[in-house]
C-alpha cells in the first residue's frame, strides 16, 4: 500500500505574484535564512527586506526585492545563464529554467516574436529573477511530491507596462494560465502577474486540489498592496494526502460508440491504472440507449486514466468525484500445479479467517494445457491450498 505523500497546496484566492509566494515560503517555513543565502549567492545586486505586516485581519510575511542598479532588458540566454550559475540544487535549477522558458514561450506568441529575441522587460528584471529562482529553491527544500492548486483570482481593469496600457488579467497571465482553475474577481487591478502565473503552472501543472488532506503547516504571503475590501495574501498549506484510502471515481456516458470497442476501452483504463472498470447500460437525452463507463482510480493517476478514457471513447467529457475505501490486508504468492506456476491472492477477514483466490488466468491457461475444465482445476488448486495450510 502507498504511503501518505506530501504535498504543497497553492491557495492563491487574491491572486498570486513571485513576491506574494516568497512571503508565503517564509511563513510557511518560519525561517529566512535560506532566502537571503540564495539571494546572497547570486550575481545581481539587490537588496532584500523581510518583515511581518497585516493584510486585512491576517498576518503575514512581506518580502520586498529591490534592484541597486539600472539594467537594461535581458534576453533568455541571460536570464538562463543566471539560473545556471545560481548556488541552489538542481531540481530548484530545473523549475526556474523552465518558468523562464514558459516566459519567453508565451512574450514571444503575443508579440510574434521567437522566444530567444523577446527581451524581457518586468520579468527579466533583477527583483523578477529573484522571486522565481528563490521560490523553485523553497519548494524544492520542503521536500514535497507534488504541487497542487485551488482556483487562482484574476483581477479587473488595465495594468500599464512596458508595452502601453493592457487589459487585466494581462495577456501573457492569462496565456500562462491555460489550463489551470480560474475564476474572476470583482477586485480592481492586477491580482495575478505574469511571474506568479509561471510560477503557479510550472509548479503544479494545472494539478488541482480535489482530495482530501491533512493539513501540517501554512504561511500567508503578502502582497505590496493593502486594499481595504480583502486580504491581499497568498496562502501556502503543506500537507499529506493519504493515497492508501483515497481514490476517484470517473465517469462517462456515451451514446455514439459500438459497444463492440468496449472491451479495448477496458483494457486501456486498466492499463493506464484504473483499479476497476464497470460499464452497463443508461437511458439517454432522445431517449437513446448510451453506455455509462465509470473506473475506480487512485487520485495520482486521474490525468493517466481520464487520457485513455479520451483516446479510447467518443466521449466529450468526463466527471469524477473522491470516494473513501477500505480493504482488508491482502498478500500474494506462488504455487505450483501440475507443473504449472498458480498465482494465489489471499485475504484476512475481519475475524481472522483467511481466504485463498487462485489467479483466474493462471487457472484457465493451466487448465487447458492440461485438458481439464477450468473449474475441475480451481477445485483442485484450493483442495491443495487447504492441505498446505493444515500442514
């Protein structure tokens, strides 16, 4: 059985931005140090103010990154070539190599521009640089499995950058965001900025919190600014998920595909990890006989699964929903019959009793070299379990 896996949860309900994220990992971690070592470390002069301040009811860390020296606009290679030569492990070099890539991806696809001639101009700031590379180094020493995120705000209004007046969310936050939950807040102004979204979708992926957890630690990030109408914070949770209980369950209803490529769909959702697969028979809209497919899934393998229930159906969409299980401790191995490797699960139940399965496929296979009915040899593979256990 899997143990429980921690994870980070991203809980950007006022937006996100690399300054607000940075506040959030000191508060989170309740220490600094490592922030002004990674700082200290790289080749830009800056300096780096950490304070606690309140955001509406709420406490929170403020860290302000503030360039000492004019810079002209860099390029990728450039900002690349400071990732590079930044003292933090490799996995911390990876995340903020490719937030900078993502960057230039999408500069480049508004501008019309390829990703190596856009100059960067508020990310590629020193204060820019900063918050990605430090924030890829406190994530990465927490140690955590995976990056989640709840729906990240979006505010309302213009924004003015070094490319004139823009709509918010600006359009490279909103490119950045493709794929990950949104939603629309009446907030006035820039809530999410172009850092924080590259951030957000090279950390998680777009990854969602949907199960439950058990929350260890959280920390709130501050923003710069101090709006009366709401706590202009980012929120943190360190947490462990229990995959050993949880799991989805995904659901499909079709009523444009044969039920003849039922059985490839089968195979494929258990080949993608789907504990279970059940299909019968729905009435739907039109009063059109459809096929309803639903698939018992371990929560870290909904992406693997809803892929091959897309690749292998017609269907449009999906829903899934956690559920709880619990199971009785299990164990597996091997016997011999006939000369023949039997695969045998067995089970305790919650009295005590054991319970032995012979492994359908390895009967039949074994049956019919042999010549016998498979159900003739099942008896007698259990008729031998029972004589091994009493002896």
């Amino acid at each position: 059985m899997e143990e429980p896996s921690r994870c980070l949860i991203f809980d950007p309900f006022s937006g996100i931005s690399g300054d607000m994220t940075l506040g959030a990992l000191v508060d989170l971690d309740g220490a600094s140090d490592w922030l002004r070592d990674t700082v200290r470390a790289l080749p830009l002069n800056v300096d780096i103010s950490i304070s606690t301040v309140t955001r509406g009811a709420l406490k929170a860390s403020f860290v302000k990154v503030e360039p000492q020296d004019h810079e002209p606009p860099r390029r990728l290679q450039d900002v690349l070539q400071i990732v590079a030569a930044s003292d933090i492990d490799a996995t911390a070099r990876d995340t903020a190599a490719a937030a900078f890539r993502l960057l230039a991806d999408v500069e480049g696809e508004i501008h019309g521009l390829p990703a190596d001639d856009v100059h960067f101009h508020e990310v590629g700031g020193a204060d820019s640089i900063v918050d990605i590379i430090a924030a890829a180094a406190g994530v990465a020493r927490l140690g955590v499995e995976a990056c989640l995120t709840r729906p990240v705000a979006l505010g309302r209004g213009w924004t003015n950058s070094a490319h004139g007046n823009l709509p918010l969310p600006a359009p490279a936050t909103l490119k950045l965001l493709e794929g990950l939950p949104a939603f629309e807040s009446d907030v006035e102004g820039e809530l999410t900025t172009p850092t924080g979204a590259a951030l957000l979708k090279v950390l998680t992926a777009g990854k969602r919190s949907t199960t439950p957890f058990v929350p260890l630690r959280s920390g709130f990030g501050a923003g710069a600014r101090d709006p009366s109408s709401h706590p202009n914070c980012l929120r943190l949770v360190l947490a462990e998920i229990d995959q050993r209980g949880s799991m989805l369950i995904l659901q499909a209803d079709i009523d444009d595909m044969s039920p003849e490529y039922l059985p490839p769909l089968r195979e494929a959702l258990g080949a993608a990890g789907a504990t279970d697969v059940w299909t019968y028979s729905v009435q739907m809209k039109k009063a059109r006989t459809g096929l309803r497919v639903e698939a018992l899934v371990p929560t870290n393998l909904r992406e693997a699964v809803s892929g091959a229930l897309f690749r292998n159906s017609t269907t449009l969409g999906l829903r899934f929903w956690p559920v709880d299980r619990e199971v009785l401790p299990r164990a597996a191995n091997q016997i011999e019959w006939r000369g023949f490797p039997i695969r045998v699960k067995s089970t305790r139940s919650v009295d005590g009793h054991v319970i032995y399965k012979p492994e359908y496929d390895d009967v039949v296979q074994a049956a019919r070299a042999v010549g016998i009915p498979p159900l003739i040899a099942r008896q007698e593979i259990e008729k031998l379990l029972l004589e091994d256990r009493k002896g």
